[in-house]
C-alpha cells in the first residue's frame, strides 16, 4: 500500500528532526498546514455547503470535503466560527474500509512506524476505546497520538464501526492544533 508520509511534507526533508519535531506547522496534510487559510484550497461556498453539525459547542466549524486524490475519499478541516479567515485549526483525511477493520489497522501499523521512525523526538502514546457515538458499546477506535511539546498531535487512528451503525470503518490521519485538542473537551457538551 502506498505510503501516506507521501502526504505529509516536509518544509526542509533534510532536517526532519530538527525542524518538524519543534513546529507541527513545518508539515502538509494533503498539501494543507495548520494555519493556513482553508481559502487558499477550497472556494468560500464549498466550505460553506459541507459544514458539518457534529458538535454541540458551536465555537468551532467542522468540514468534510470529497478529496480529490487516490490517498484519502475526505479531508476534514475545522477553524473557529469566528475567524472569517477561515484560519486551519485541525486537517485530517479519511479512507474508508467497508467492513474491513483488519486492513485499516494494517495501514495504520505502517504510518504509525513511519512517524515514529521519521519524528523521534515526538512523545507517542497508544490507547483504545469505545466510540461515544455508539450507544450499543460496540463500536472501537484504535489511536496513536504524537506530541509536540506545544501539544500540537499528529493523531492516527482506525474507526471500527458495528454493523448497527451502518458506517465504514475508516482510517484516519491528522493535524491538530493544542486550541483544537483543548477545545475538544467541551466540544459535545
């Protein structure tokens, strides 16, 4: 399977570890950088049409986009409601695995160890839980975070759905800001 690590660019590839252990910024998800204005990859009105209601706290604005590319089927941006600069708090891509959470987990083994072989200087830190969306309890997600000294994450993870569910599993690759990580907590209430 191609890599992903295609996907996140490094600003200066030679100096891997002294530059991108220090600023999650120096990277590209999808060609696309934590403080970037989403302006500059997407059109104000397709922003606006795939805003998503995900969360209670309305503070910060979700969006899923179709990707155009073979490596993810949706990009996920959020920014705060406020900002009409649309400034990127948050990037993921999605690929979706129908029913197949082995090959997901696959994926995720090989990107987890391509991180962590290419930022060294990153805490990482693996755990698993139950979905909060899945009021049977049957849903899992499997997570492996990187962490910047700022608490900015790389975030890597597999979404197995139960069948009652009706979603794919899917894998998942991010770029969260510390802002958007704090927010989070108060983002369902």
């Amino acid at each position: 399977m191609k890599k992903l690590l295609g996907i996140i660019v490094l600003g200066l590839l030679l100096s891997v570890n002294t530059y991108a252990d220090d600023d999650i910024r120096d990277l590209q998800l999808n060609g696309m950088s934590l403080g970037d204005s989403a302006l500059e990859y997407f059109d104000e009105k397709e922003i606006k049409k795939n805003i998503k209601n995900w969360y209670k706290n309305k503070d910060i604005i979700g969006v899923s986009i179709k990707a155009n590319d073979q490596d993810f089927d949706r990009i996920n941006i959020h920014y705060w409601a406020n900002d009409k600069s649309y400034t990127l708090i948050a990037i993921g891509g999605i690929k979706f695995y129908k029913n197949d959470i082995t090959n997901c987990r696959a994926q995720m083994k090989e990107e987890v160890k391509t991180i962590a072989d290419s930022f060294k200087g990153l805490r990482k830190k693996t755990y698993n839980k139950l979905h909060s969306g899945d009021k049977t309890k049957k849903s899992k997600t499997y997570n492996t975070e990187f962490k910047y000294k700022s608490g900015d994450l790389i975030k890597i993870s597999c979404f197995d759905w139960s069948k009652k569910m009706k979603y794919w599993d899917n894998f998942r690759m991010s770029l969260l800001a510390t802002e958007f990580n704090d927010w989070l907590d108060k983002a369902y209430k």
